[in-house]
C-alpha cells in the first residue's frame, strides 16, 4: 500500500486576516488557496462552518492517502488547535484524516 502524506499547517488568526498555510513536502504539494466561511470562525455551539482547499499536485495520487493537518490560532500567544472527536464521531482540529474520507 502506497501512502503520500501530506502535511500543512493552518494558521487561524484571531483578527480578519486571511489564512495562512504550509507544506511540509513541497515535491508532493505547490501553491494552493484556503478559504474558510465564515472568517474569522465564530466559536460557538452549532456554527456551520465551509472550508475549501485547492492545491496544486506535483504527482499522482494513487492508494491510501493521508491529510495530516496541524491548527494553530493564532494571537499575541500562537495556541495549538488540539484534534477533539464529536459526539457524532466527526474529528475537528489538528488531526489525521484519510483524504477519501474529507473529499467531496
């Protein structure tokens, strides 16, 4: 089984400004954009939440794929984003994913 992973870093910043990310192996990933809607993200129970990613792939993606992402908010102090599971099983913050399973 071949695995690529891909490693990036999130940058959620405590004001309007737009977000920020890295690769951690850019011979796998190159530019890309992230939009999250809505920015900055409210913290609130039951907030719906629209993350869009768009990368550009420097090789084919074939197997198992894992997405690890790593969320930091960021302030006058930067705070990592912890990975939490939901009652309903979802997992949100800096987590492992499999990419067939956050693609839509």
């Amino acid at each position: 089984m071949k695995i690529i992973a891909i490693f990036a870093l999130l940058f959620i910043a405590v004001s309007g400004e737009d977000l920020e990310w890295e690769s951690c192996n850019p011979d796998n990933l190159g530019e890309g954009d992230i939009a999250l809607s809505p920015y900055p993200l409210p913290v609130v129970s039951g907030t719906s939440l629209d993350l869009k990613a768009l990368f550009d792939l420097h090789k084919d993606l074939d197997g198992d794929v894992d997405v690890e992402l790593k969320l930091v908010k960021k302030g006058i102090v930067s705070i990592p984003i912890p990975c939490i599971e939901s009652p309903s099983g979802l997992h949100l913050g800096s987590c492992s994913y499999k990419l067939e399973e956050i693609v839509t």
